[in-house]
C-alpha cells in the first residue's frame, strides 16, 4: 500500500540496498574503524568542500541529540522554532540528554525563523539567573515543507557567529531542500556558516541510519566521546556509511529528491483545481499541506493514509517519497473529484 502519510514509510532504494548487500560481502573492523566508513568520510569531505568530521548514528533524534549536546553545556540554551521537530516531536530526549532549555521561537507565515526573531532572545548574557543561549538550530526544509534560501542561510549564519552561536542544521529532508534550491551540497552547509548538520538519509531511500556532519573544529575534539555517551556510536558502522556513499555518488540524492519534489507539485497543481480545498503553504520540497472537507479525510484515508497536521481548521499533510508515481497521484485525485461532486 503507498500512502502520503510520511516519505518514512517508503522502502529501501535499489542502489542503497546494493550497496548494503556489498558492504555485507566480508569481515570489516568496527565501529568504524573499516575501509568503507573511511571512504565515505571522504566522499563526504570532497562534496562538502571542507575537512568536517562524520559520525553515524541510529536515527534523526540520536543525531539532533549528539549535535546539541556536544555543543553545549547543561546550563545553555537552544533557540529553535516553535514548529520544529526537536520542539514537538522528539518527546523530551533533547531536554533529557543535553539537559538544556530549549526555547521555541515564533516562525513567519512560511515556517521559517528570522534573524530578528532570534536576535530578540539574545538576551541576559552573564547573567547566572539566565540559561545561556548557545546554539541555533533550524529544520531545513521546514517542517512546513518551505526551504531556507542561501541567503536566508546566510543571513542567520553571520548573526550565529556575531553572537558566539553554534549554528545547526535539522536535516531530515536537507537533500530535497538542496534539491529544491538546486544547488550543491557545499553551498547549503559549508558556504553559509554552519557548525553542525544532522544530515538524514531514512527519509529519501535509505533503511536505517542519520549522520552527523561537524565543521566546527573546535567541537571535534569531543564528538567521538559524545558519540560513545548518547549510545549511537553503531558496532557495524559500515552498513550506513554504505548507505551515504550510495547516495553521495554520481549524486543520486539530487535525482531521487528531484523526483520527490516534483511529485508534490503536481500533487499541489492538481489540488488547486478544487474550491473545497486551499493550499495553505508553499509547496517547495516533497509535501502538499492543504485544508480539505473534514468528511473528505475517512474515505480519502481508506486508500491513502495521510495525516491531519491541524484539527482546528483540519489542514492535512500529504507527503511524497521516492517512490511516489504519477499514478498514484492521479488516483487520489480521482477519489478527491468523487468527493468534490458528491
């Protein structure tokens, strides 16, 4: 069954899963210490255009938590929108492991976090009453599907470094946002300041497995205990380094994000011919949030699964994958104009 309930629900890509069946053809050291993981640290430095380290880890929370945690201490603060993952949907393992207040920031009508917002909480530095504010993170696409542009990127990277700010990247869908920006890896991350990516890979093709990206050189010295200390340091770290290497080469990541992307566009085209129902963010990645009829959701949701984002006004996400087809969407569609004439 496909759905448009999350890009997390799609399977494995051919090539990862090739790439995993090869990394599965011999003994290799662990925990790192292997040819392939060795290898694809460097691919990742070659892309990015700069010597960061890279640690892989379980998941995307594992990889929101070492980033945070290894960036500061339990009586800093971190600045974050009130819409983002770390904020509302990684229960309290940020709070608990980093042992940080988080402060959830008020976005602009398209989801994203302005320098003015956040220069507004920088605030009572030195003072012992205070949690001290050390680092920023952004969820980059959005968790409304809309993308930081460079210069947006830019931007909040320079008023990081004027405050003595750690800047990190949520990156869960940071591949479709490259994509949608249609620019290079390096462009989106190293030119525009960034510290600390939590680079995901499970929601464009991959089976298991973030990465964590450090730039920072001052944070380097840490991470591999960090790493150890938030229990997502993998014994067999080779089979998701194997994973990224297929997605880095020959640039599979922008192909398969590509596709991605232009599913929900014609997803959101599609829609827009109906009056019953309002788009009511801009489709920039691979997601559709619109408001629809609340008695459109069960008979849609028999044969689609989806999720409502909003009860109040009933504005439901509708996500796209890797796999998504055009058939697929003109299906839906089909069942949206039953309704529609009903």
């Amino acid at each position: 069954m496909k759905s448009f309930g999350s890009d997390n629900y799609a399977g494995v890509l051919p090539e990862v899963m090739d790439a995993l069946q090869q990394a599965n053809s011999a003994h290799a050291g662990s925990y790192g210490n292997d040819p392939l993981t060795k290898n694809t640290v460097a691919l990742f430095r070659d892309v990015l255009g700069a010597d960061v380290d890279v640690h892989f880890v379980f998941n995307g929370t594992g990889a929101n938590v070492l980033s945070i945690s290894a960036a500061t201490q339990s009586y800093n603060a971190v600045l974050c929108a009130d819409t983002s993952h770390i904020y509302n949907d990684e229960s309290s393992a940020p709070e608990t492991f980093t042992g940080c207040r988080f402060f959830a920031l008020p976005t602009n009508e398209h989801g994203k976090l302005e320098p003015e917002t956040v220069r507004q909480k920088l605030i009572r530095k030195g003072d012992l009453h205070f949690p001290q504010v050390k680092i920023l993170s952004l969820t980059q696409s959005t968790e409304y599907g809309t993308v930081y542009t460079l210069e947006e990127l830019a931007a909040l990277g320079r008023l990081c470094k004027e405050h003595g700010l750690y800047f990190h990247i949520d990156g869960s869908r940071f591949f479709n946002a490259a994509a949608s920006l249609g620019c290079s890896l390096k462009q989106i991350s190293t030119d525009v300041g960034v510290d600390l990516l939590s680079l995901g890979g499970t929601k464009l093709g991959m089976m298991f497995g973030e990465a964590v990206v450090v730039f920072n050189e001052q944070l380097k010295e840490h991470m591999p205990f960090k790493h150890k200390q938030v229990m997502q340091l993998a014994s067999k770290t080779r089979f998701i380094a194997a994973q990224y290497q297929a997605l880095l080469q020959n640039e599979l990541w922008r192909s398969t994000a590509l596709h991605a992307n232009a599913m929900a566009r014609l997803l959101y085209e599609a829609l827009c011919a109906f009056p019953q129902i309002k788009v009511t963010r801009p489709v920039e990645a691979n997601v559709v949030f619109a408001i629809i009829p609340i008695a459109w959701n069960e008979p849609l949701m028999q044969q689609f699964p989806f999720y409502v984002w909003r009860e109040d006004l009933n504005e439901v996400r509708l996500m796209c994958a890797w796999d998504t087809q055009e058939e697929e969407i003109n299906s839906f569609i089909s069942k949206v104009e039953q309704l529609a004439g009903a």
